[in-house]
C-alpha cells in the first residue's frame, strides 16, 4: 500500500513540476538581469518593450501587447513610465483615433546601444552554447503554444 501511494504522489512532487521549473528558471533569469538593467534604467517588462520597440519602431500599442502576451491595462502603465523617462512618446494614429502609437524617442534609440551587451552576459551567466540556448528556447516557445492554445490564445 505504502508503495503504491508513493507512486501516486510522484506527480504532485514539486520537483517533478515542468511549471515550477519554468517559474524558478524565470526567477533565477530575473535576478541575473536587474544589475545588468539596472544599469540602464530599466525593469525586466520595460526591457522587453523596448525590445519589440527596437526591432520595430512605431508600433500600435496593441501589437506589443499581442508580442507580450501584455493586456493593456498592464502595458499602460508600463509605457507611462517609459514615456516619463523619456524613451518613449505615445501619439493617436491620424487614421483611427481609438489607436495609441508607441515611438522611440531619441534617447530611446541610443539605449539599444548601451542593451547590445545584454544578451552576451545573460549567455556567459548560462553557461550554455547558443546553440544550447536557442534549442531550449524553441522547446519553451513550443510549449507555450501549445497550451495557449488550449486555453484558446
């Protein structure tokens, strides 16, 4: 009997939890990037605005929310205080007034400079290969897919 519960609860055993590995990875990510972002004023979700900022300039607010998996209510905020920082400036599309554009300002602009030696110090914190990281990556994106699509994201 004794074995059998023990078998039993092997699923509820937090170490066996990919969840829990994901959320302790996360936070183990966190805290190697907020001396690197701290040095260039930024917080995590505000470093990846700014990513989505950089690769595309301009961009409708709800298209970085939609690249966030960010409702707006949790992006306002966000960008108020990168506007107030003045990386930033948000504008109504002359087309369609209800459509909040995002810019980067110049300062904003100049800051993917200073973010180039990011990416470099998270993959020698790994201590991975690029290859290494990329498949974990992909793996992760895969997962993430398909449970939003279960829940209908």
């Amino acid at each position: 009997m004794a074995r059998k519960q023990l078998a039993a609860d092997q699923p509820l055993r937090l170490d066996n939890q990919i969840c829990f590995a994901v959320y302790s990875a996360a936070h183990a990510f966190n805290r190697v990037y907020k001396p690197l972002l701290d040095r260039l004023g930024l917080t995590y979700p505000q470093y990846l605005v700014m990513l989505v900022l950089w690769e595309r300039d301009g961009v409708p607010l709800k298209d970085i929310g939609e690249r966030l998996f960010l409702d707006s209510g949790t992006l306002t905020p966000l960008l108020k205080r990168l506007e107030a920082a003045q990386l930033v400036k948000r504008t109504r599309s002359t087309e369609d007034e209800r459509q909040v554009l995002i810019a980067l300002t110049p300062q904003g602009q100049a800051l993917k400079d200073k973010a180039r030696s990011v990416p470099q110090s998270i993959l020698a914190a790994s201590d991975c290969t690029v290859p290494e990281l990329v498949a974990m990556k992909n793996e992760i994106v895969a997962l993430r897919d398909r449970l939003n699509a279960v829940i209908g994201e």
